[in-house]
C-alpha cells in the first residue's frame, strides 16, 4: 500500500516540475518571438527616421537583447531561481570576479559597439581599412562589424579592435581621388601634354568635373623623362560605374590621346658610354 500511495505523491510533483518547465519554455518563447519582431519594427522605424542604416541596425539590435534578457529574467523567476542568482551574485565576490573576466571581451566589445554606434566613423557600404583589412562595410553588430574585402571574404572584426586600431575611410564624404604617373620625353610640349590630358579628363564618365576637377602638375625630374601627376576624383556615391573601371577608362583614353597628339612617353633609357674605344657587345 505504501508504494502505489508514493506513486501519486510522486507523480503530483513531477507534473507540477513540467507544469513550471512549460510555463519557462512558453515565456522564453514568447520572448524571443517579441524580440525579433519589435527589432525588425524599430530598425524600419529607424532606418526612416535616421536615414543611417549603421545606427538603426545597432539600436534596434540593442533593444531585442534587452526584450530577450527581460524575458530570462522572467524564466528564472518562474522557475524559482531569482533568489539563488541573487545570492550568488551578491555573496561569492570571486564567483563575480570570475565571470566579470569571463565576459570581459564580450563586454569590451559590446561597448565599443555602442561608441562606434553613435561616433559613426562609418557607414554601411563604405569602403574602409581597418588594421590593414580593407573592404566595404556590410553591418554593426553587438560584438563585431562585418566587412567584405575585394575578393569576396567576409570579415568580422572586434569592435574594440576598431576602436583601438586606425581606421580609414575612404568614402565618407562621397569623394575619393585617384591618381596616376605619365612620363614624357624631354623636350615635348609640357604645357600642351597638361591640358590635353585635363581636356581628356574632362570628358571621362564617372569623373568629376564640377565640385573637384582634374589636375596636372609636374611631378618629377626622372632619368629619362618628365613626370607628370594626373589626379582626379569620383563619387563613391555614384554605384553606377565602379571606381576601378573608371580609373581603368581614365587611363587608357589618357594615353590614346596622347599618342595621338604625338606625344613620345619612353620607357627608362640607360645610357652606355665607352672609355676603352673598344666595340660594345650588345648580346
């Protein structure tokens, strides 16, 4: 009689556990669905308000962690366990201590997403290099930032990398100058090469012609030519023709007009001279 009276005692608490372990899984549920839908709600909101996608992806990725650490801390309490978090947190010093230097990176990071959030050194789709790593930048997260590089890598960097590292950007203010080096025979028409190429320049689609136009100067004395230093600026904003193929149409149109003004753009001549009056062996 003692056994089949234990069994129903024992099946009684054994339901009331699943009764709380449902009610824990069906919160953190909840939960999580409320924090995907109100970040994906709030980075629209966002994204109209602030026209940045960098910040409103970071801030609406803010807000789904708080509505999910909420949503733990319900758990916990309907699962009976607030007081024993508490206890632990407030009364083992080395257990703190120990998961403070646990979550140190995680925490260290986080808050350099935060700084990078609103310092907004860069935004989504620019072009940067970080650390060496150069490429364009695809999202902020909580932890890291995401950057894809030139030949197709995608790259997630620390954020408190970032804010320890130089950082480049390239296309924050919609201007990025390219530059190149053309060499022309002493004696030439200077004067006429600078203009010609400016002229040249001018007409290339995707350089700019009104804010920041082209220019020419001399650039060097070199051994067998004079070099002139052709540099001129497109907008990273424009996506319609990328910057590499315009620099590439720049160069080639530069060239084509300039053979056929006559110019002569010789390669490095060396110069042999012969002291013995004896005949040079050229092979």
């Amino acid at each position: 009689m003692e056994e089949f009276e234990f069994l129903p005692q024992d099946w009684s608490a054994t339901k009331h556990w699943l009764i709380i372990a449902g009610m824990a899984l069906a919160t953190f549920l909840l939960f999580l669905f409320l924090a995907n839908k109100s970040k994906a709600f709030l980075r629209i909101r966002l994204v109209k308000r602030m026209e940045d996608d960098l910040l409103a992806n970071f801030l609406a990725g803010v807000f789904g962690s708080v509505v999910i650490l909420i949503g733990l801390m319900i758990v916990f309490r309907i699962i009976g366990l607030t007081g024993v978090v508490s206890g632990l947190l407030a009364g083992a010093g080395i257990s703190a201590f120990i998961i403070g230097f646990a979550l140190k990176d995680i925490g260290e990071n986080f808050l350099a997403g935060i700084l990078l959030a609103f310092k907004r050194p860069f935004r989504v789709g620019d072009i940067v290099d970080i650390n060496g790593i150069r490429g364009t930048v695809l999202t902020l997260n909580l932890r890291d930032t995401q950057v894809k590089t030139a030949d197709g890598k995608d790259v997630f960097i620390p954020n408190a990398q970032i804010i320890k590292n130089p950082l480049i950007n390239f296309t924050i203010d919609g201007f990025l100058r390219y530059d190149f080096t053309i060499g022309l025979d002493y004696g030439s028409d200077y004067t006429g090469a600078m203009i010609l190429i400016r002229e040249t320049l001018m007409e290339v689609e995707g350089v700019l012609t009104n804010v920041k136009k082209p220019n020419v100067w001399v650039s060097d004395l070199a051994e067998s030519t004079i070099n002139l230093q052709v540099t001129f600026w497109v907008d990273t904003f424009d996506r319609k023709i990328a910057d590499t193929e315009v620099k590439s149409v720049a160069i080639i149109q530069v060239l084509t007009a300039m053979e056929k003004a006559g110019f002569t753009m010789p390669a490095r001549v060396l110069e042999l001279k012969n002291y013995r009056d004896e005949t040079l062996k050229t092979s």
